[in-house]
C-alpha cells in the first residue's frame, strides 16, 4: 500500500525566512502527488499537483514542489514565506485503482510564521 | 470557497447515538470521497461514490455506512458513535471517472464531538 511520511510536524520561520517540507511516498508504480493546505479554520485547499513531465511544478501563491523519483521525494518550497502562509501542509499521492484512486495523506506540517 | 457544502458545520452528541453528515458536492461533479481527520490517525479515506454507486472503500468502520443520492449529494451515516469518533469529516468531490488524474476539491469539513 502506498504511504506517505512528511518529516516535519512543525516549522516555525520567521517572515521572508525560505521553506522546504519534506515529503516522501512509497509505492512503486506510477504516482500522482499533490501538496494541500489547510488555513486555520478552512478547508484543503490544492496547491499543486503533479501527474508527469517537468518535475519543478509551480502552483499558487509562490509555491513549487520538486520531483525526484530516484528519491521518492516530491519538497515543497517557497523562497519567501508570509505570515498569511501560517497553515497545515498537507502531501498526498493517489492510491490505487481498487482505493478509487483516493488521496493517501501524509500526517501533516503545521507551519507558523512568525513577523 | 471549493464550491463543496458540507452541512452541519459543528455536531456535538453523546455515544451510542447516529448521526448523519451531509455533503453537495461541486456542480457537475460526479465522484463523491468521504475523508476523516483526527488527531492520532490523521487523515484517512473512508469510502468513494462514482454517480451513485459505491466505487471503493477505505478504512471505514461497519458502524459507518454512505449513499450518494441521484441528485449527487451523498450523506455519511454514523452509528453507535464511541468517543473516539469524534473527529473531522471531510467530502470532496471532482469532476471525472477516478482514474488517478483527477483534481479532488475538499469542503470545510463537519467537525463532530462524541461526548
């Protein structure tokens, strides 16, 4: 079965500070990967997802996410993190055709910016 | 706003007792995934419809059941609830056959407490 292991829980930066969230998967077939975000209060939010070719993927408010398949990694990055990036970060990768293909979450990295 | 509601937004009840959690999902979106989040487990699927029909399952309690309705909206069903029920149920929803490419978009979730 596929997992997925985010090694931070918790990351606290200071504003303008650069971000990296580790996230590894395992599962040895094809992957789709996805990093959600959770606003204090609100709902999963996508920020980005990756299916296949370049793997820099660019996706809103800044953030990327790298995939290197020799590492069965897929980091999130942001050069310069705002207090309104203050939130939970979520990686997923799809799961199988008999799971209907739902999302495998990681445990989830809360992040606080401090100003 | 991901265009999912989910209804009620907070339900607090005592164990033994059912309750039902509601969700409609995006307009045109026909694949419904039922989601939990709790503290120790994290987020975790519990079960997918695909335009009415169950597709797949995940780890999902014999006292927990789902539907999805013709009109799409779909209702979870908890019964006998035990105080380690009370968690975060999330719905998403996306817009094509699960086939791994697909977007899901979450609703803000339906925060329940077994007391």
């Amino acid at each position: 079965a596929q997992s997925v292991s985010q090694h931070n829980h918790h990351v606290i930066l200071s504003e303008a500070a650069s971000l990296e969230l580790g996230c590894n998967y395992s599962y040895g077939g094809t992957v789709n990967l996805f990093w959600y975000v959770q606003y204090p209060g609100q709902h999963l939010q996508l920020l980005l997802k990756y299916f296949s070719g370049d793997p820099l993927v660019k996706g809103i408010k800044g953030f990327e996410a790298e995939f290197i398949k020799s590492k069965f990694s897929f980091n999130l990055r942001k050069p310069s993190v705002q207090w309104s990036d203050t939130a939970e970060y979520f990686c997923a990768v799809n799961g199988a055709e008999d799971s209907g293909y739902a999302l495998n979450f990681g445990k989830g990295t809360s992040l606080l910016v401090t100003p | 706003d991901s265009g999912v509601t989910q209804t009620p937004k907070h339900l607090i009840t005592a164990t033994g007792q059912r309750v039902t959690l509601r969700c409609s999902p995006r307009s045109g979106d026909l694949s419904v995934y039922w989601y939990q989040q709790s503290l120790d487990q994290g987020l975790q699927f519990l079960i997918q419809y695909y335009n009415g029909e169950e597709r797949a399952k995940g780890n999902i309690l014999e006292r927990f059941s789902a539907q999805q309705f013709p009109d799409l909206h779909s209702e979870l069903n908890l019964s006998s609830l035990e105080l380690g029920d009370s968690a975060l149920y999330f719905c998403a929803s996306s817009d094509r056959r699960p086939n791994g490419l697909e977007t899901q978009y979450f609703g803000p979730g339906t925060r329940l407490l077994v007391l």
